[in-house]
C-alpha cells in the first residue's frame, strides 16, 4: 500500500487484520516521514520505504512523492492489490503541524541570519534563522510561545509569540530583532604616556623602552606598550548573533589631527611635538607590521578583533588625536551595515626630573667674575692642576717664542681640537677658554643634579662619555669658534645668567650673592621613527657599551626647561631645548628621577 507524501506530515500510521479477526487490527508507525521505518507485531515483514520495497526477491520501485508498506506478515507480494488474509485494509497518517515566520532586522529590513529561534513546549526546541531570516519548527498540538535570542541590553518585537497548534501549519510568525548597524567598541589597553619607559636600575629586562615582554599569555615575548604607546583592540559584533561577524568584518581606521597641548614658560607659551602620530596593525607576539596615519581593508580574526598599535609624538604638555574605525560586512550571512567609532586618544607628559635648588654664594661670585674677567678663569684654573699644567705648557711656548706644528697640535688636542690655530697667542687664549667652559659646564651640572652621561651624544656610540658633549654645552655656554678666538663662552644659558648676575652684584653689591635659584626640568620626549618589523620594539641595546642599537627606531629625546631667579621672582634667564641622548647611559647614571618603573 502506498500513499502520496505531504509536507507537513512526518508519522504515517496503518492497519490490518486477518478476516479471522476483524475486530482485533494490528496497528504499525512509519515514523520519520520520507526517512522513517516501519515498527509492528511481526518485525521485518512490515516495512516502510519511499524509495524501494525488497522482499524474498521481489523488488518494487516506489514511485516519487509516494511512502509505501510492506506487510509481510500477510498473503500476497506488495504492492497489495486484494483483499486477503493478512492484507492491510486501511491506512491514515499523524500530522504534525510546522509552525515558521523569519526575523528581520530593525531599521533595514533585512533577514537577521543565525539568530537562535527558541519554541518553549515540549515539543519544542531551539534552531536558527537561515540566510533568509527564516525558521521553523514542527511541534506536537497544543500551546508553545516562540522567542528570538537577543543581547541582555536588547529586546525583540514582540518579545514572543504564543501559538495554539492544532492540525494545520501556522505561518507568519515573525520578529523583528535590534541590529541593522554593527556594533564596534575600541579600547586602548594602556595608559598613553610621552617617551620612553625608564626602569629601575635592576630591571630585569631593559633600563628604557617603549614597550616590555610579558610571559603566561600561552607564548613567550608578547610585547605590550609602557610608555610612548598604547595598544588597542577593536571588538566588531554582529547585532543579529551578538557574536564575531560571519564570515570575518572589514575594518578601516584613521587618525585625526594631532593636537599638541602647551605650557606657559617664563611668560611664553611653548609647545613640543616630536616625532610623528601613527597607527600599525599588531602580530600576535605584539611586534608592529604595517604603519600609517590610516590602514584599510583589515580582516577581524575569528573573535571579532583588530589589535592596533598607536605610536605618539614626544610631548610636554597633555596632548592627543582621534581614531576613527568603521567596520563593515562583505558578504552574507552577516547583514548588519557599516558602523563608524571613534576612540580619544589623550597623552599625558613625561616629567622624568625636576630639582630647584639654590646657588652657592661662592658659584653665584665665580659666576660674576666669569662675565666680568678676561680670557682667563683664575679660580679654576688655580684650582686645577690639569688646567695649570696646560696653561703653564702655553706660557712657555710664548716665552720661548717657539711655534712648531707640533706644540700647536698638542695645545689644540688640549684644547678639545679646536682648529685652526694660527698664532701661539690665540692657542693660549683657546686653552684658557675651553677651560672656563669645562668650569662652567661642572658647576652648572653640579648646581643642577644633571648628569652628564649620554647627553646630546648619538645613540651608537660604543661607550658612554661623562665629559659634556658639545651640543649640550652650546646650551649652557656656547662654545663655538668665534674670528681670533676672541670670547667663546659669549653665549648660552650659563652666560646669560652669568651676565645678569655681574649686573646686579656691580649694581647692588656682593649681598646681592643670595637668593639665586636654578629650577631645572627634564621631559621624556623620545619618539619612534620606524615602528615596523619590530624597529621600537623591546631593547633598546642588548648590553652597555654595545655599538649597534638592537632597535634602530627608537629616536631617544629630552626636553629641558633651565630657569634662573632672584628672591623668589619670576625667571630673570629662561632656555628650553631639545636634545638627543643616550637613554641608556643617561637613565642608568642619574640620580632623582621621577616615574621610575620598578622591576616586576
């Protein structure tokens, strides 16, 4: 017997009796609709099939859209064409009705795919929402209320659906769920701070960097920002799913302009921004790939990420710049349209070493004397005997009226190489001169608590040098070859204040000495030129005293603000200046410095 397959049927059912007992049918289920297998008193002999029927050799084809039985246990092949003992002498079905509708999504209309569908009887059951929006389930008769999953902060409309099923489908059972726009969230991960990271001297990884290594994240050597940058994470979800974007989102993003903050300086205001503003893509060890001012066409990961990387401009003032990321859907199941975030990145300076202190009175009159004296420094000279024996070299070279290539070629080395040298008196003049400024130079960085380390030097040279370098003391007291060697230390911060001191010790008189403070600030101002491939990564030397810089980008800066003041007054001498350094050398030799990261 055979009977025409209808959709919304998935339990056939038949009957039979031998005429010996026609009141006594037997009953068997074909469950499963067009997959189901027959069950009944006699096993194997009762069969189901919509495709073909096999019995003791005889074979029959099930025609197409057609269930048909086989009952064995009676008289006669199937298909049964008469009625016998044994014959099946009526058959009928159980429907089960479908109930279907689709969810759409608010606002575009368009099909919310992959949303979970949940029908709460006992027939009931979750599934999900197809390509289309569409779902659908078959449910026994009686009361079943269907809701959409949405997020905890969402609601669907309706809410739900209660259906009365009885024996015929119900359709149009639809929702329709938040979404139409893909939600973003960007998140920087660290504070945002100018400059290089310095550490305690027994850090157990580098004394300065921008970023650091951490171990337990499942891998070794995971770089994350300390200072100068900051990592950041752009979640993408999908509205419908409240899950990653299937297939993975497109992410696009831009920094905006850089806008650098400033502060007021000896009545002045002064701005810093060194270096530039730029934004890199991440690997999964946290070491930088591709760089600029906006990225397009990055794929999120299975988690719905883009892990960033902001590298910012040295500062002295708190300053930032906007990032900007939209996120889209290229391709179905994923629905949602294109949505536009914005992060504020805001960094803060870098305020690495501050001291005031006020000058001896024995500086402030060794000071006046240097503005008002001639060529030579007497008390230094007096005091050192390296100076004496090189002034005493000079003397008598002029006493004896010898000039030679020779002697001129050693005062010149004794007088830092300060070339050319044309007559025995300007050596003499040279000498005194360089002197002065090295007196200078060593009471100015004792008055100021600076060391001298690595200051103004490149940051490849093989050792660090203690002796002042020459743009650093061009600074202070301009050390520059004037025509005939004249005055050298006619400039500078250091002169200047040298100079107005003498004027008001000439003016007032030496108890005037008193009350003089040098206030001195030193800004971390360093910035990275080539984020790529690792170039500021963690390193910034393998060792003290290596001579090639494990990380080439790393462009090491300092800001310094000098001031001088009497009696508490406003600054009466004022210099700020940029100068390069060896953050190696300088971090690990000077004393007082402030936000120091300690060893983990």
């Amino acid at each position: 017997m055979q009977v025409p397959m209808q959709d919304s049927i998935v339990e056939y059912d038949a009957t039979w009796a031998p005429p010996n007992e026609p009141d006594s049918p037997r009953a068997f289920t074909a469950t499963g609709g067009p997959n189901g297998t027959g069950s009944g008193p006699f096993g194997d002999e009762e069969y189901w099939s919509t495709k073909e029927i096999s019995y003791y050799g005889i074979v029959y084809k099930v025609p197409k859209g057609f269930g048909a039985w086989l009952l064995g246990a009676g008289g006669g092949p199937a298909p049964c064409t008469n009625l016998g003992p044994g014959v099946a002498q009526a058959w009928g079905w159980t429907a089960r009705p479908v109930v279907r509708g689709h969810v759409m999504q608010k606002g575009t209309g368009q099909p919310a795919a992959g949303v979970k569908v949940t029908a709460n009887c006992a027939s009931g059951g979750t599934t999900t929402t197809d390509s289309y929006g569409a779902y659908g389930f078959v449910l026994n008769p009686g009361t079943c209320a269907i809701a959409p999953s949405v997020p905890k902060s969402e609601v669907s409309d309706p809410t739900q659906r209660v259906v009365t099923v009885a024996n015929q489908d119900i359709t149009n059972v639809d929702f329709v769920v938040p979404g139409g726009a893909l939600k973003v969230y960007v998140k920087n991960l660290e504070p945002l701070r100018s400059g290089l990271a310095v550490h305690g001297v027994h850090f157990s990884q580098f004394p300065a960097d921008f970023t650091t290594s951490t171990v337990g994240q499942g891998y070794e050597n995971h770089y994350v920002c300390e200072s100068g940058c900051t990592d950041i994470t752009v979640s993408v979800i999908d509205p419908a799913t409240s899950k990653a974007p299937a297939p993975h989102a497109t992410v696009d993003v831009s920094l905006g302009t850089f806008n650098e903050g400033s502060v007021s300086f000896n009545n002045q205001v002064i701005y810093r921004n060194l270096g530039v503003s730029v934004i890199c893509t991440t690997a999964t060890n946290g070491q930088d790939k591709d760089c600029g001012t906006s990225l397009h066409g990055l794929e999120t990961n299975a988690d719905g990420q883009v892990h960033l990387r902001y590298w910012a401009p040295g500062v002295i003032a708190p300053s930032g710049t906007s990032l900007t990321v939209t996120a889209r859907c290229d391709a179905k199941p994923c629905q949602a349209s294109p949505t536009t975030a914005d992060l504020a990145l805001t960094e803060q300076p870098y305020e690495i070493y501050q001291r005031s202190s006020t000058l001896p009175i024995n500086d402030v009159n060794e000071l006046s004397e240097w503005a008002n004296g001639g060529p030579t420094f007497t008390k230094f000279i007096k005091g050192s005997v390296t100076g004496f024996n090189i002034l005493k070299n000079a003397l008598s070279v002029l006493e004896k009226g010898e000039l030679t290539e020779e002697l001129v070629e050693h005062s010149a080395k004794a007088a830092e190489k300060l070339e050319p040298i044309a007559l025995v008196l300007d050596v003499g003049l040279v000498i005194n001169e360089a002197l002065e400024a090295k007196g200078m130079m060593a009471m100015f960085l004792n008055d100021s608590g600076l060391s001298p380390f690595g200051i103004g030097y490149p940051t490849t040279e093989a050792s660090a040098s203690g002796v002042p370098s020459l743009v650093f003391q061009n600074e202070l007291v301009n050390q520059v070859a004037v025509p005939n060697f004249l005055k050298m230390g006619d400039g500078g911060f250091w002169w200047a204040s040298a100079e107005y001191i003498h004027e008001v010790l000439n003016a007032h008189g030496e108890g005037q000495a008193t009350g003089w403070t040098l206030s001195t600030t030193v800004y971390e101002t360093s910035h990275c030129s080539d984020p790529e491939d690792g170039g500021c990564g963690p390193g910034y030397r393998g060792d003290v005293g290596a001579s090639v810089v494990a990380r080439a980008g790393i462009q090491p800066e300092l800001t310094i603000e000098l001031s001088l003041s009497h009696n508490n007054t406003t600054p009466v001498e004022a210099l700020d200046f940029d100068i390069p350094y060896d953050a190696l050398a300088w971090t690990t030799t000077q004393p007082g410095l402030t936000g120091v990261i300690q060893d983990h």
